[in-house]
C-alpha cells in the first residue's frame, strides 16, 4: 500500500514538473511582456532595463528553477500587469469559478442523470427522441456562442436575468460568495447552465447506455420474472448498477469543467479564474500564467491521484498484482 | 435563509418602485458604466495606458487639463508664466481640497512632479525635460526644464496630483514598482481634488465613483451623484448588457452593433474621429529585404515603388466594406487637432492602380516583387481585416504580399527587434504635437522609426521643435517637417480611426477624440 502510494506520488509530482516546464518553454513565443508594461514612449533602454530587472533576459531553465523555487515556497510573483501578488489574486477569484463549476456539475450530474434514464427506459419515445437531438446541440454548438444566445434571450428579449457579472458577493472573510443574496443567484443561473451543457449531454448520452445494457441483463429480467415492481427495478436495481462508471467520469470531469470555464466567465464577464487567466494571455503577465496553469495541473493530478487510490481500495487486483510480484 | 433574502429583496424592489415611480419620475443620477478592461491601477503615475488614465482622470487632478474640445484648459493651476525661457511659474488654484479634507498646496504638486519622475514610473519619458520641481510659497510652484521646452503644458496635463501627506502616511512615496513584494496602498485606493472619489474597488469587476461634494469646480455642470464602472470584457456581452439595460454608457461600442444600437428604441450612438492614426510601415533603411524575393536590392528604397503602392490602396473601399463607414482615409500619419496637421496634407493622392503599374515599371519592377506584411489582429479596429483587404489591392498591382497577422504583443515584440519589412502601426499623440510623432518615427535611430527613415534635415528640424519658443517660426518649422515627409513617403497612412459611444437616449457624456469620458460633463435625464 504505502510502496504503492509512494510511486503514484512520485508521478504526479514529475508530471506537475512537466507541465509547469513545458508551459514555461511556450512563455518565450506567446510575446513580450515589457511592451505591454511600459508606455509607447519608452525608450530601448528603459525597455532593456525591466527585462533584466525581471529576469527574463536568463536563459529558460534558470528562470524555471527560478520559478519551481518560489512556486514550493508558495509564491508566484507579482502580476506584471496589476502589480499585486498573483496568491491573493488567484484567491479573490477562485470562489467564483468554483462556484461556478459547483453549480454547473449539479446542474450537469442531476438533469443528466433524469434525462438519461428517462431516454434509457423510453427509448423510442417522442419525448427522448426531442431530449436526445437537443442534446445534439450541446454537444455541437460552442460555448460561446450558447452563452451569447442565452444572453440574448433572457436578458435582452425577456429582460428577467442579468447579462453579465456576478451580482452582488458577501464576502465571509475567507470566501466572498454570490449564493446569500438575490442577484447573485440570479447572475449565476445562465453561466452555469451554459458551462453544464457540454458534460450534460455526456451523462444524458452515457446514462442511457448504461442503462439499456443493464436492462437486458439475466438479473433484470429474473427481477421481472419476479414480479417486482418496474419502478423499483429500474431506480434501485438497475440505475444503481448503471451510476458507477458515470460517478467515475463525473469527477474527472469536474476537471474539465474548470478547464472549459475560461470560455463561459468570457462570455458572461464572470469575475473567476478563467478570465484572470485569459486576460493574462492577452497582457504575457507570465507569472499569473504560471500559477493558473499549476494550479490547473494540480486539480487534474489531485483528481487522478485520489482515484487511483481509489481504485486501488475498490478493485482487489490491483493488490494481488503488486503482492505476487513486488516491484 | 436564502427565502428570507428574497423576500426583503422583494419588498425593497416594491419600494422603491413606489419611490421611483411616483417621487421622481425621471431623475436618476446614477451612471453605469462600462468599457472592455479596467484601470490597470489606481496609482496615477504608474501606469501610462488609456482606461487607467480614463479612471484616474474623473478622481485626480492636474495642474493643466484638456477640456471637452481638447484644447489646454486651467485646472489645478489658474495661471502660469514663463519668467524665462526655462522657467515656468505656476500659480494654484485657492480653495481646493483634497477628498481626505487637506488643502491642496504646492508643496503636493512638487511632489507629485518628483513622484512621477522616480522609481518606476511610466510617466518619466512623457516629462523627462523637467529638472526641477519646488514650492516658491504655498500656492506658487516653480518648474525649470532642460532647454526650452514649448510643449510643457501639454505634457503636464497628463500629470495627476497627489496628496504629499496621504502618500507618504500610507507609504506610497514611490510608484509600485515591477518586482516589489507587495501592492501598495495607493494602487487600490485613491485620493484626488476632482470631481469624483472612489468608494469601492473591485478590480475587474466594479468601481463606485461618488460625487465629491467638496470638489472647487462647477457641480451644476452634471448631475451625476454615482458612476459604477462595470468592466465588460466580451464585445456582444457589453453591447447586450447596454440593450437590456444592465449598463447606461460605454465608450467601447464595437463598430458591428452600431446599427443594432442605434436601432434599438432608447439607445443612441455617436461617433468622432479618434486622435489615432493607422498607416503601414515600409522598411526603406535596410540593404535587403527579409521576406522579399529580390535579393541584393530593397525596393522599398525606391520612393517610386512606395508611390506605386499608395496609389494601389482604395482607402473608400475600406471604409466602406471593412469599416462599415467608421474611418476617415488619411493622407498623413497625424490627425486633425495635432499642432502641424493641416487638411491639405491630409488629403490622399488618388487611388490609381494602372498609376501604380507605371510607376513600378519605371522602377524596375514591372512584374512586381513579393514581400509580407505584419499585421497585429488585436490592437486597432478591425486591423486584421484591413491588411486582408490590402493584400488584395496590392495584388492587383502585381505585388505578392504574404500576411502575417499575429496577437499585438508579439506584433510589437517583432516590430522592437527590427523583424519587420512591412507593417502595420497605428499612433495616437498624446501631447496633440507634431513633436510626438516625429522623435519616435520619422528623426534617425527614433525608437519607433522601425522604417529605417533618415534625413538630416528632418532630424535638425525635430531638435528645434523641442527648443525653439517663438511659436511662428516653430509652426513653419514644423510644416517644413511635414514637407519633407510628405514628399518622401516613408509611411502609408490609411486612417484616422473613428471611435462610437454608445448609451440610454437619456444619458448624455460629450464624445471626445481621446476616448475619455468626463463626468463632470455628464447628463442623466
């Protein structure tokens, strides 16, 4: 177990390396952060000068431990473009976004979850047949232009939700939330919808199929044969067995979710940590680039780390396996 | 919980309805608004960028201002005099406090001078020709410059004045600098003598401005009690958010939805030449070119091939297809307003492509050459379609040209270290002088001459800009400059671009050239 635990975490750890090297090689073609620190006025000096005082005159490896060292001690610099520690912007922020993807994976999970075994039961129902090419669309249209629609039609046509931004927060102190007042929730409702759309139609699509295979199965119909009630086969002996693989997906989406989020807090002026990132990009501010994308990297590893674990707890082989021929 | 919020939510909605509805029917003096990012900081001397100074400029103060038609105004000031021709005497203004309640005085305004020009600054170059800042009394300030300097008013109205005491107590006597630990104070809080103080800052997000009942200026000049500024990033967000009313002004309104605005019952739009002008550099200073196909020799150095390619460019055509009416074609790189500018060299040679073939004939190139343009596709309106459009023209001129459209920081990260042969460069000038536009494009070695431009005559020309003080005899220096530059045609110009505000019909701010709204000229009726 612990010799197990061991070599999954050295992996992860070299994968962050990766990551965090690679994003750091793309820094130098992604342009000059200088030009966009100093007005139009200055001079090739005073150009040549901020460079050397920010260090990116080194060479990309040095900048890179340079960077790995700061990045163990938790820090990250200074933005180049607000001039304020990236640690406190990044957490001004990550409320938002993981509200958000909280919201969305709901949203995404519940309504996918219904969905699908509904098409799963009905299959050729005239009512899946409308669910399934719906979801089409979510599959099929980007994000931004969903969310651009959305606008139009419940804040401009209609005039019942807001364009754009994140309402009014109460800060806790730790976590500035939108969930305690009106327009925050009010504001949260297209961008979430919007975000969950793509992984809803995932689960809508992954759900029915599990469950049109379980349905088949000997047990399902000796549950039958039984004389059980249809409810109670479909809810509690077949849907039960159907939701692992789709919990499995799920969280790993959550991932996901973050990732896609830069698309949605774009397009609604969503105060989080995509458009932090985005804004970024558009500026080289390389040292919120950095962290957004370590960060990022470490979710995902986090993510898998923990179902591997996971794994390894539920699924006996994996042990057996590492008992008979230690490595 | 959150149905006990509703509901106080609701019941405070129905009141003020009520309130709304039957006290004041029409007065809201509340302004929300909205451009694509925010100010970058609220130190006012460290960074030198639009929507900063857009923010800064309704808090903070300078000695000088440009009013709503861009010409010099008083402010901070009331009266200055050149005792000789270094020496400028500036007398402030009484009564004037800031909105922590101190007096202003000019030991603040020395102060604020010496802050701008230290640390890292981004305002050092813009007033580098000062020397010496101080205090001859309370509200009589002294400043000297190296060499006469003609233009030090211009300059100095970009210059905002802070409280001595406040920065310092709050440790902001420097400009944040790039690689300090921490932010400080100053960047996230401000405390001006203007029309307006700042009582939240969200960054990225929300700005509340309030009135500055205590402000020395003319308050019946608006009626503006509040302003938030609600960044909006995305263009077809901004513009939906202004239709369903979530925002009552933007000076960003993207040239696509102009129409869809003006259409829109309760919205208007107005439009004003912007105080920036695009135009195409030519690389005629190096030996060879990077990207053409003739070697040995740069075409660009013939004056009559740079003609050939003026001529080959159909100026209305991009106005009327890529600008949808919103340019106006330009026949120099400076615009109306600029000291220099006048309508007759703004005046384009005539598009004429069999022109154009003759002239690269005569050249030596009659079947043309092969060359590729550089263009950023973020920066100015629609810039990646015009060089679109333009690579077009000039093929019907026989000249092959390769378009590399490329995000603007790397755009002008090639431009800095002479990567280009051919590109793309808009310039706004600040200073509304033609100085400004001759020391970093057209004198010898100027840090934005990326065109390779030098004539000795033009350079001693530019030198007696910045010294000579008998305004008529720098006027026909200037056009003596001009001249030249026209004559030679080491730039394209294409056009002065045309900027749009769009708001609520009962919201009026005045249109300025610099995209800068000023509230204490704002209406809400």
């Amino acid at each position: 177990m612990v010799n197990y635990f061991f070599i999954r975490l050295i992996q992860s750890v070299l994968v962050m390396l990766v990551v965090a090297f690679v994003a750091f090689s793309l820094f130098n073609y992604v342009g000059d952060p200088v030009h966009n620190m100093v007005g139009q006025e200055a001079s090739t000096e005073k150009r040549e000068e901020i460079r050397e005082k920010l260090g990116l005159n080194d060479p990309v490896h040095t900048q890179f431990l340079r960077f790995v060292g700061n990045a163990v001690k938790g820090e990250f610099g200074l933005s180049y473009q607000l001039r304020r520690p990236v640690s406190d912007l990044i957490a001004e922020r990550l409320p938002a976004t993981l509200e958000l993807v909280f919201i969305s994976a709901l949203i995404a999970i519940v309504s996918g979850v219904v969905l699908g075994v509904y098409t799963g039961i009905n299959r050729d129902g005239f009512l899946s047949n409308i669910i399934l090419i719906l979801s089409l669309f979510g599959v099929s249209l980007p994000t931004f232009v969903i969310g651009i629609l959305f606008i139009y039609l419940f804040s401009v046509i209609l005039g019942i939700l807001p364009s754009f931004g994140r309402g009014e927060v109460v800060d806790l102190g730790f976590w500035n939330t939108g969930f305690l007042t009106l327009s925050g929730i009010k504001a949260i409702i297209l961008p979430s919808i919007t975000l969950s759309l793509f992984q809803m139609t995932y689960i809508i699509r992954l759900v029915r199929a599990e469950m049109m295979e379980i349905l088949q199965t000997d047990y399902i119909k000796f549950a039958r044969a039984r004389g059980i009630e249809k409810n109670t086969i479909n809810f509690k002996h077949a849907l039960k067995n159907g939701l692992i693989p789709v919990i499995t997906i799920a969280g790993i989406n959550v991932g996901t979710l973050i990732a896609f989020s830069i698309i949605t807090e774009t397009v609604f002026q969503w105060p989080g940590m995509g458009f932090l990132f985005i804004n970024a990009v558009h500026f080289v501010d390389i040292p919120i680039m950095s962290a957004y994308l370590i960060m990022v990297a470490f979710i995902f590893v986090m993510i898998n780390f923990i179902v591997d674990i996971t794994y390894y707890i539920i699924d006996p082989r994996i042990r057996i396996k590492e008992e008979v021929s230690p490595e | 919980m959150i149905i006990k919020e509703m509901l106080k939510f609701i019941k405070a909605t129905c009141l003020t309805l009520l309130f709304v509805g039957f006290i004041s029917p029409v007065y809201s003096a509340t302004i929300k608004w909205s451009m694509p990012g925010d100010s970058l900081t609220l130190d006012p001397h460290a960074q030198n960028e639009g929507p900063t100074h857009m923010v800064s400029r309704q808090v903070y103060e300078s000695l000088v201002t440009r009013g709503l038609d861009m010409s010099i105004e008083p402010q901070l000031a009331t009266s200055w005099e050149a005792t000789d021709p270094e020496t400028w005497v500036f007398t402030l203004r009484d009564g004037v406090v800031f909105s922590d309640g101190k007096a202003l005085r000019a030991s603040d305004v020395e102060f604020s001078i010496n802050r701008a020009l230290s640390g890292a600054s981004d305002m050092i170059e813009l007033i580098e020709s000062i020397t010496s800042v101080k205090a001859l009394s309370p509200s009589t300030v002294e400043i000297k410059t190296e060499g006469p300097n003609p233009i030090l008013l211009n300059q100095l109205s970009q210059i905002f004045i802070m409280s001595e005491g406040w920065s310092k107590k709050n440790g902001c006597e420097l400009p944040q600098d790039f690689n300090a630990e921490e932010a400080t104070y100053c960047s996230s809080n401000a405390n001006g003598t203007g029309p307006f103080k700042i009582t939240l800052r969200e960054q990225d997000t929300r700005t509340v401005f309030e009135r500055n009942a205590s402000w020395w200026g003319d308050q019946s000049q608006h009626n503006i009690d509040k302003i938030e500024l609600l960044p909006i990033n995305n263009d077809a967000t901004r513009v939906a958010a202004l239709l369903s009313g979530d925002i009552d002004f933007t000076n960003f309104t993207p040239a696509q939805d102009i129409e869809r605005i003006s259409g829109s019952s309760g919205h208007k739009v107005e439009s004003t030449p912007q105080a920036r002008t695009i135009f195409f550099g030519m690389d005629q200073g190096s030996d060879e070119l990077r990207s053409s196909n003739i070697k040995g020799a740069n075409p660009l150095k013939d004056k009559r091939v740079r003609l050939a390619m003026y001529h080959a460019l159909d100026m209305d055509a991009i106005k009327d297809k890529v600008m949808r009416g919103l340019s106006e074609p330009a026949g120099m790189i400076t615009f109306p307003g600029v000291q220099g500018y006048t309508k007759e060299l703004d005046a384009r040679l005539p598009y004429d492509p069999e022109k154009s073939k003759q002239l690269l004939a005569e050249a030596g190139y009659p079947d043309g050459f092969e060359i590729t343009l550089d263009c950023p596709n973020n920066r100015y309106i629609n810039d990646e379609a015009i060089c679109v459009a333009a690579v077009g023209m000039f093929a019907k001129i026989g000249i092959t040209v390769n378009l590399d459209s490329q995000p603007k920081s790397i755009h002008f990260k090639d431009l800095q270290n002479d990567l280009s042969d051919f590109y793309m460069l808009g310039w706004g000038v600040p200073t509304f002088d033609s100085h400004y536009v001759y020391s970093f494009l057209l004198t010898t070695g100027g840090s934005w001459n990326k065109v390779g431009y030098s004539d000795a005559r033009v350079d001693e020309l530019v030198g007696t800009m910045l010294t000579e003080t008998n305004l008529d005899k720098r006027n026909a220096n200037i056009a003596e400059a001009w001249a030249i530059v026209q004559d030679n045609m080491p730039y394209l110009p294409l056009h002065h671009q045309v900027i749009s505000w769009g708001s609520k019909s009962n919201v009026d701010v005045p249109i300025r050239t610099n995209n800068e709204p000023l509230f204490r000229h704002a209406m809400v009726n």
